[in-house]
C-alpha cells in the first residue's frame, strides 16, 4: 500500500553526548509533493534531524521512514545538498568526474543534460575548486537530481551564496518542484524566504515546537518561544 | 639489478596509485608511520633469525589496523595516533636491535635500501601484492575517490564507507612494507607523495592525476636505480632524490608560470 506521506518520523531522539539530547520526542510527517522547512536557533537540531532522516546518523530512539522505508534502503530515493562540501580546492576533479563517479550508470551525454537544466553548459571539464559559490551549489544539486529523487534534502542551501545566486537558486528549486514533483525538505534560516516559499515549517529546537503552514506558525508567540524576544519582530514586519 | 628494477617498477605503480588518494585524504604522516612502525617487525626477523619480511608485514598490517580503530573509538586524531605508534614501534625495534652483537647490514639495507638486497623470493612477494592491490584500486576507483573527496556523503552514492576505508588502511600497509627493501624506511613514503604531489599540479582531472603520478614515479624508479647502480649510491635516497628534484624543477616552472601571468 502506497502511502501518502514522504517522510514519516516518530518519537526521534538522539544525543551526541550522553550529557546533553540533541533531540527528544520528534514526531511529524510530511506529505508527498510538499516543501518543508525545517527552522530552529542555531544548535537547536536541524541539521541532525535531516542526517538521521537521510540515514548519515542512527538515531537513539524512535524511527524514521522514507517513503515507507528506513533511511538506508531508501537512498536511491532521495538527493542531499550538504550545509558545506569541504574539500581540497586545490585537487584536480572536474565536475564530470565528481558527477560521474556519484552516478556511474549515467552517461555522460544524460549528466551534460542535467548540467544544462542548471545553466551549468560549459562547466563539465573545469576544475570543482574554481568554481564560485554559488557554481558548487548548482553542481552539488546536479549530483542530487541525477538520482532522479522523490525527496530532495537540502541543509541551509544558500549559505556562502551572493543575493543574486540566492534568488536564481530559489527558483530552480522551484521549477524542480514544480516539473518533478519533488517533495523538498530544507533547513533554513530565512524565515523570510521560508514565508514565501514554504508550504509546511516545523520549527525545531531540540523537540518539535510547532508545525504547519507558514501564516500559522509564524506567530509572535511561536517566534518569541523559538528565537526569543527579538524574532517577534519579524512577525510585526509582515 | 634486474630484479630491483621489477620490484621498482611494481612498486612506481602501486605506490603512487594509493598515494593520490592518501594525499587527498590528507594522511600522508601515515605512510611514514606504517614504514617506521614496521622496522619492529624487521628487528624480530633478525633476532629471531627468520625472513624479516613477513614480520615486517604483518606488524605494518596490524599498525595500519590499530590506527584505523583506535581513530574510530577514541578522540585522538590521526596524526597524533599515527605518531604514537609509530615511535612506540620504531623504539620497540631499536631496543631489540642494541640486543643483537656486531654490525648490521641487513638491518642498514632496511633503513635505507638496497638493489642487491632484492632477492627472487622476494620478487614472488612483491609482484602479485602489487598486482592484487593494484587490482582492488580499480576495481573500487570511483568509492576510493568518493571517500577521500567528502566522507559523509560518499555513503549516499554506494560506498560501503566503514569497511572500504579499513580495507585502504590495509593496502597502503602492505605497500609501504613491500616498498621498504627497496626503497628504506626512511623514504619509502616518499614514492607515495612526492609522484602524486608533482601530478597534482599539472593534471587537469584526478583520473588524470592518477596516470601522472604513475608515469612519474616509474621514471624516478629508472632514473634513480640507473645512477644508484652507475654511482654506488642507496637505491631508496637516489630514487626520492630524483623525484625530489623533478618536484622542485616544475614547482618552479608553475611559479614563474604564475608570476608572468599577475
């Protein structure tokens, strides 16, 4: 029986140190098709929470299904852009060979298609450490998209990106969304962006704070408990 | 000296093919680690008056293990594990030695090798050690290149992560100890870095990078055991000598390639 979530995800917890619970009791579940954000403080557990929905981190407790199934089985469905791809800008792989060897049953003809549906044409042969920030950021999410996912992961895709590789990025996401039916799952801390472009939130910080469409969750109250008294500001600005 | 050439061909293959991913993994202390750890293995051979090869072996194979552990199960880093080992092995192998009356070549030709202590049998070693782990290199090209390019997401592209990189410790063990007869403990790493560093700034991709590093250490393996033949010097130091020297020539020529260009 199919089901009608994408991801379900019940009483998760895990800790780094057995001092501290990174995270404790989360449970929500996001639909097929949707764009979920997940936002939080700094520290409050976002990026944990993707790993182990992803299969990067085993959780302490509770479980966690991708399209029915666990993390690990479920790895030729989904895509990940991490928060940073650190590595030595000086070593000589292009972006074919980055690509290719992530997706080895590509041919190289369908990853040069790919490349153009990112305005990547021309690029395939450089070198990964000359290109900008936002050039990584597009190759990063080339090499999601030629699993040809159902769940896209994305960790704070726009840092390190300028404003106007930011929009652009947006709007790719978008149209994947919109061609592929892509169900998306992003960490941010845009709540602006988040605002416009999200159709569920689920605010994080350390346990599930709330959950639900953005005008429902981005209340003074809900902000004032996820960020402190600052954040309610930006409740009043809209 | 034909069968030091052999055993140096095999090693500028299989040398510089693991060393392109040990320096992008940036663990090219633990080459130096696994050839110093090993001369404890050398040191038993000779007091217990058996072939030190195979001993140097298996304690470069157990070292290499140890680090790959010890780095999963403890906060140490990997240097520093590496180093700890490597000095506790390497004092090990001094204190056993100062047991043993007399001169020592056997022990001299490990330190810093020798042509002529390349025997038949140890041909037999060398070759399908080389072979076999060229073999795996290929077999699994594209996991090595994902692991050493960015660990955590290689796991989402097929790489069995945990087991592959323990199973790299392994082979980089095993050809730095087949290296050492040859080349000397002191400098048999260097086979592993200076071919894949030299490659690295001229290749225009890592595929070709890995065939640069190879093509450039075979050379410095002919070159050098050409003049360690003619001249009477140590085979290992001519070796590293000239790879050293081809190092700085096209470090220099990159330089001043740069320096027209700004």
């Amino acid at each position: 029986m199919k089901t009608l979530n994408a991801i379900e995800v019940h009483n998760l917890s895990f800790s780094y140190t057995s001092a501290e619970k990174t995270l404790e009791g989360v449970s929500f579940d996001i639909p097929h098709g949707s764009i979920c954000a997940l936002v939080g403080p700094n520290g409050s557990g976002k990026t944990t929470l993707l790993k182990i929905m992803i299969g990067l981190l085993a959780p302490a407790g509770g479980n966690v299904l991708i399209l029915g199934k666990p993390p690990k089985e479920s790895r030729t469905l989904i895509g990940y852009v991490p928060q940073r791809f650190s590595f030595d800008k000086t070593f000589p792989i292009t972006v074919f060979e980055i690509l290719h060897m992530s997706h080895p049953g590509r041919s190289r003809t369908e990853i040069m298609e790919y490349l153009h549906r990112l305005n990547m044409d021309g690029r395939a042969d450089i070198h990964l450490g000359t290109l900008s920030g936002g050039q990584l950021q597009r190759v990063l999410i080339c090499r999601a998209m030629l699993s040809d996912p159902a769940v896209l992961f994305l960790d704070e895709p726009v840092s390190g990106v300028d404003v106007g590789g930011e929009q652009t990025f947006y709007e790719l996401i978008a149209y994947l969304h919109r061609e592929y039916n892509t169900t998306i799952v992003m960490v941010s801390h845009e709540l602006d962006v988040v605002a416009n472009f999200a159709d569920l939130v689920l605010c994080v910080n350390k346990k599930l704070v709330c959950d639900g469409k953005p005008e429902h969750v981005f209340t003074a109250e809900t902000l004032t408990e996820l960020y402190g008294k600052e954040a309610a500001h930006y409740h009043h600005k809209e | 000296m034909q069968k030091a050439l052999v055993a140096g061909l095999a090693l500028g293959a299989v040398l510089p093919f693991l060393g392109t991913f040990v320096t992008l993994r940036k663990l090219s202390f633990l080459g130096d680690g696994i050839a110093h750890a090993s001369l404890a293995g050398i040191a038993i051979g000779i007091v217990a008056a058996v072939n030190p090869f195979p001993v140097a072996l298996a304690v470069g194979v157990s070292t290499g293990i140890l680090v790959y552990i010890l780095e999963r199960k403890t906060s140490i880093s990997s240097d520093a594990l590496v180093g700890v080992l490597f000095t506790g092995a390497l004092s090990f192998g001094l204190i056993l030695m100062s047991m043993q009356r007399g001169y020592q070549p056997e022990l001299l030709s490990f330190l810093f090798g020798n042509i002529l202590s390349i025997r038949a049998q140890d041909l037999w070693v060398i070759l399908p050690l080389s072979a076999g782990i060229i073999g795996v290199l290929i077999t699994y090209f594209r996991q090595f290149a994902l692991l050493a390019l960015d660990r955590e997401t290689a796991g989402l592209y097929r790489v069995n992560t945990s087991p592959l990189d323990l199973l790299f410790y392994i082979l980089v063990s095993v050809a730095i100890v087949l290296g050492v007869k040859l080349l000397g403990v002191i400098l048999v790493s260097a086979l592993l870095i200076v071919p894949p560093s030299i490659a690295k700034m001229i290749a225009r991709s890592f595929r070709k990078m890995v065939v640069w590093s190879i093509v450039g250490a075979e050379c410095f393996v002919i070159l050098g055991l050409a003049l360690s033949y003619m001249l009477d010097w140590p085979s290992g130091a001519t070796i590293v000598l000239v790879g050293a020297g081809a190092f700085l020539l096209i470090a220099a020529m990159q330089g001043l390639t740069s320096t027209r260009r700004s």
